[in-house]
C-alpha cells in the first residue's frame, strides 16, 4: 500500500509555522510512513519542519494584504500570475491525499490549487475572529477546524471541528528544577516570563524597562526581547542580577520558561494563549491592536474564562503592569484558581487531533 500524503500550508510567521510541527508530529505518531509536506513561502524560517522531516517545497509569496496603503500592492500584484503557476505545478506535483490550510495569505494559492485539482481539504484558524485567508478560502472549503469555540459563527453551513491550536509540546512535564538547568537561571522566587514574540514588542519592552528595578526588587525575570530588541536592552541592562535576557528562546527553552514562571506576560497571538494554557499559568496579556486585528478578540475570548488579566496598550504603564502583577499573585485562592482554568481552557492534543482529521479525509 502506498504512503499517504499530507500537505501543510501557511507560512509567513512563526504562528503559522509552529503549529504544523505538531500537526506533523501527530501524523508521525499515527503513521510513520506517512509522507509529509509544507508548502508555502518561506519569509519566516521553517527549519523547525525540516527537523520533523517534512519536505518543504517553497513557493513565491503573493497576495500579501496589507491595512495600509503601499505601492508594494503593485508588486504583489504583478507576481500573482507566476505563483499561482509555481503553487499549481508543486500541488500537481506531490498529489496530496489530504491538505491542511493552516491560514495567512501563503496558504491561499495553494489551498486554490489543490481545490481545483480535487484534493481534500480542511482549514484551520487560529484566532477567535477569522483572518482574511481562511474567511475567502473557506468559500470554497466545508471543512474547518477551529482553536476557540466561539468562532463557529464565522462559519455557518461549514463542518466544524474544534480542535484548539496546536502548540509544541515536546517538553511538556519538565521539573522545575530541569527547567532552572536548561535556562541556566538558578530562580529561588516568584518568576515572570515576558515575551513579546519572536520580533519583540517595543511597546511592552519599553514598559518593562522602565519597571525592571522595581519588579526586581519582589521577582525573577525571564524576558524573551526579541531579536529586534535585544542587543539596545542588553546593553541597558547590563549587571543586573535576577534576569534571563534573551533575544529568542529555542523550543526547549520556552518550554522551560513556562515551567518556571509563576506568570506569563505577553502578546494575545493565538499560540501564545494556548501555550499559556497548556502550561496552566496565569497570565496578563497585552494584544496588539491595530486596524481589523485578532489580539484583542483573542485576549477577551480566553481572559473571559477567568483565565487572564487584559492591559490594553493605551493603559499599559509600570503602574498598571505591577497592580496586575500583584493582583495574582497577592491571593494564594486568585492564583489557583486562574491557574486552574488555564488548565482547563486548554487542548493539548490539538495537533493529534487534526492529524487524525487528516489521515481520515
């Protein structure tokens, strides 16, 4: 019997790339023998795929949306007929059993494609209000997967399966002390995990800069900068003992940061939230807002569970970010029971289970 194949699209951030590796490491645990490949554009870098042993067939970018006016529309514009050809020929080329859209604009050439060759298809959004890939793709496609429950009325007349979203989970169970030795970061206090993605939020590092003698004097620090960031805050923060400073942490590492936080701070991209419920930690999240974002849905939908404190951005100051920090960790009873929703909240086998949803189109 031949192998089954599995196409992955998406791509351009780590988002949308993250994800797929637990997709692929579900179908390996499923079926080893089945052959599995990503196909989108590789702005973002997909040697975590590589390392799962998925055959990345990078195709040219083209379609890029953005909420701003840009003369790179024009440029876009232009590529859209030779992508369209390189998406065609590659799908035509590996002849998937089953294709995953996993969102953004690099997985709608290919998810089109495979659609006009009659390939099945199911999408996958992570966010609580839909991006612009799959609210156009899913015009065409019945088979949605969804990571929060609420979206489901995005997409009526569809076949939903909620599945959260799929997060890595390789070092899921560390110790603490496991955790400490991975880090290199001998923590015997409260410890706060800050990350702002893998491109730093200069918003929220600025904040924690200004607030970093205070918080240092009651916690540990974990801050994950970003790699735009780091090299101006290492400098800034140079000798300052009780802080982890790191532009980007590895899988493992953010793993251990998890482990070792008693809370995280950050961004409400859909894998962050879900990362912070499958560690089960109380959380304060600070979305990006901007013109048709996701965050701030994002943030209300898991903050809404009694699971997170919401800091907008206009109100986010070293004042406020402390007041939420004591709040949680003020109260033994806040603590837990935030903690214990988080846990509840969370999917951990979402990458299992759109791997079986795959296997079985």
């Amino acid at each position: 019997m031949k192998s089954k194949k599995i196409m992955l699209c998406g791509g351009g951030t780590g988002g949308h790339v993250f994800p797929l590796v637990e997709v692929a490491r579900g179908i390996r645990k499923l079926d080893s023998e089945a052959k599995i490949y990503f196909v989108g554009p590789e702005e973002f870098p997909l040697t975590s795929l590589r390392k799962e042993g998925v055959i990345v067939k990078k195709i040219i970018g083209a379609g890029k949306l953005r909420r701003y006016f840009s003369l790179a529309y024009i440029w876009e514009l232009i590529k859209l007929p030779f992508a369209f050809l390189d998406a065609f020929f590659t799908v035509l080329f590996i002849n998937p059993d089953a294709v995953l859209g996993k969102g953004s604009y690099g997985s709608v050439l290919p998810v089109l494609c495979a659609k006009l060759l009659g390939k099945k298809i199911i999408l996958h959004e992570s966010d609580a209000i839909p991006g612009l890939a799959n609210r156009f793709l899913s015009k065409f496609i019945k088979n949605i997967a969804l990571a929060f429950e609420d979206a489901q009325k995005f997409f009526p007349r569809k076949n939903i399966f909620v599945t959260g979203n799929p997060v890595r989970l390789k070092y899921l169970g560390l110790t603490k002390e496991e955790a400490k030795d991975i880090l290199e970061f001998p923590s015997e206090g409260k410890v706060l995990f800050i990350s702002g993605g893998s491109q730093g939020a200069q918003k929220i590092n600025t904040i924690i800069l200004e607030s970093l003698d205070k918080l240092l004097e009651d916690y540990d620090i974990i801050w994950s900068a970003g790699t735009g960031n780091y090299d101006s805050l290492r400098q800034a923060t140079e000798g300052k003992s009780h802080l982890k400073l790191s532009a980007l942490l590895s899988e493992k590492e953010l793993a251990a940061a998890y482990t070792l936080c008693d809370i995280a701070i950050g961004r409400a991209g859909a894998g962050t939230i879900f990362e912070i419920s499958a560690f089960g930690k109380p959380s304060i999240l600070i979305p990006l807002e901007r013109k048709g974002g996701d965050q701030p849905f994002n943030a209300r939908t898991y903050a809404g569970t009694g699971t997170s404190i919401i800091l907008s951005e206009a109100e986010l100051s070293p004042e406020s970010l402390i007041s939420a920090i004591n709040t949680i960790l003020g109260s033994e009873a806040v603590y837990e029971d935030m903690a214990e929703k988080a846990k509840k909240f969370a999917k951990i086998d979402a990458g299992c289970q759109l791997a079986k949803i795959l296997l079985n189109l």
